[in-house]
C-alpha cells in the first residue's frame, strides 16, 4: 500500500550539489550585510560561483565606489574559486581580505543542473537579485506602464514625448549609463507597479527603479557641488511613480491587497531614506496628468 501511494510522488533531481551565499559588508564594522553571489561545487567537484550584481546595479548602489568594490568581489570570487577546485571545502577558505567578506551556512539543492541551483540560492538569499533581468522576452508590468503612460502624455502634451526613456550618464568615465523612464528639467520619474500577480519581483523591480533614480539625484547634486551651485538652483523633483490596484479592486483577495500596502509602505520608507518620493496612482490619467503637471509647474 505504502509502495503504490509513494509511487504517485515525483522523482527527485539526479543532481546535486553544495553551496553558500557569499556576504559583503559594505561599510566594515556597521554590521551590515548584503548577498553579492552564490557559490556552489557539484559531486564531481565542478565550481561555479554567480555574482548578484553587474557593474550598473555597483553603480547604482555605491556611486563612487563602484570599481572599488567591484574589484574586491571579483578578487574574492577569483580566490574562492581556486580554493574550492583545490581543496573541495568551504569551511576552509580565508579571504584575501581580513574583514568584510564571509560565507552563509553550506546548504545542498537538487536540480536539473548547476545553473538550476545556483538560481534556486540567488532567490532564496539575495533581496537584490532580478531573475531574467537579462532576457526581455516578454514585458514587464513596469515597461507595458510606461509604453501607456507614453502614449497618454504624447495625446495631451507632445513636447513632453521626447523626454521618456532617456539615457543618463552617472560617470565621467565613457559608457557609464543608466535609462530613466522620464526625465524632465523639472521632473524625474521612474515607473513601478504592484498589479501583476507576482508581487515578490514587482517589488524587486520597483526597488531597482529607486536606485536608479538615487543614482541620478547624486549625480546632478555632484555637479551642482562642484559648480557651488546647490544654493542657487532647485533640483528636479524625483519620484517613482508606482501604479497599484484600488483598494475595492475584486480581482484581489484581501491578503494580497494587505501585501500590496505593506509593500507601498516599504518602498514609502525607502523612498525617503533615498531623499525620493513615492507617486502611489491607480488610474494611468492621474500618472500623466501629475507628469504634466510637475515637468511644466502647472497647478494640480
């Protein structure tokens, strides 16, 4: 009997492997930390580690430093390797640097192959990680925003088309460029959304989108600093405008709605954390018509 209910249970991945989130303590001694990749060795010793961060998302982060902290992850990444592929062991690794980079417990996953895996670690551990960041097959609820709320602001006020999805530079070096959904004289804005179903990555590609645009506001206040200029020119406003159901939208049950304002409120916080402001709408007009009224100082 037992046999023939077991028998009905899918069959468990062939492979397998062991690996640890790799943590940076960004400032030594705050004690704080974030996930910059994941590390994993197969049964026959192959190592592969997954970094969470390319060097936009570096810049994004900790303008300024980027490079810095882009070469310490790589160096440790680098010694990690070498270490696994000669030794097989986590637990014996010592970083090239003596504060600043630890391993997380040593966990085993199943899956199809190492890849598999190692995305399995990256959701489970690391908040900042964008799964498909790189494939745009299908488009996001934030892109399918922005192409309405184009379309609506090109109908009411067509001098304004040409400022969306522009393309900024946040360093003097060459091909240091980010693309912000709206970017005005005398507004700024990147475009969330919280309507999809999949609330988890929304929320994930909302935050980017606060990166970004803290990326900008340092910037142009970098410049504005170097110009003695900050006393004497207002900077943009900088908003992520954040499209979001109607708290009697049906199509939402009441534990998803309730998730939705605890996510409005984190990214409320964070918003202010990063001298922004969080735009919450419901209807694409009042998006265009806020967009319209702040870029060309219209009263609301």
């Amino acid at each position: 009997m037992n046999s023939m209910i077991f028998n009905h249970f899918p069959i468990l991945p062939n492979y397998s492997a062991e690996w640890v989130a790799i943590y940076l303590e960004p400032r030594m001694g705050s004690g704080e930390r974030i996930t910059i990749g994941i590390a994993a060795i197969d049964q026959k010793y192959n190592v592969k580690i997954k970094p969470v961060f390319g060097e936009e998302q570096l810049e994004c982060l900790f303008s300024g430093k980027n490079k810095q902290l882009l070469d310490v992850i790589e160096c440790c990444f680098d010694s990690l390797k070498k270490h696994l592929e000669k030794t097989h062991n986590f637990e014996t690794w010592s970083p090239p640097f003596s504060n600043g980079v630890y391993l997380g417990n040593k966990r085993k996953g199943l899956g199809q192959d190492m890849p598999h895996i190692l995305k399995q670690g990256l959701e489970l551990c690391a908040s900042f990680y964008l799964p498909n960041a790189q494939e745009k097959v299908k488009k996001t609820q934030s892109e399918k925003l922005t192409d309405l709320i184009r379309q609506e602001v090109q109908h009411k006020s067509p001098e304004l088309f040409q400022k969306f999805s522009q393309k900024v530079s946040i360093s003097n070096k060459a091909n240091k460029t980010i693309r912000i959904d709206f970017l005005g004289q005398n507004y700024i804005a990147n475009f969330g959304s919280l309507h999809s179903k999949k609330l988890s990555e929304n929320l994930k590609d909302a935050r980017n989108k606060l990166w970004l645009l803290s990326c900008v506001n340092d910037k142009y206040r970098e410049e504005l600093q170097q110009k003695d200029l900050m006393s004497n020119i207002a900077t943009p406003k900088t908003e992520l405008i954040l499209s979001m159901p109607l708290d009697t939208d049906v199509t939402y049950s009441e534990k998803q709605l309730d998730r939705i304002r605890e996510y409005v409120l984190e990214l409320s916080e964070e918003a202010e954390l990063k001298h922004l402001s969080l735009y919450p709408v419901s209807k694409i007009e009042d998006a265009t018509s806020h967009i319209i009224n702040s870029e060309l100082k219209k009263a609301a």
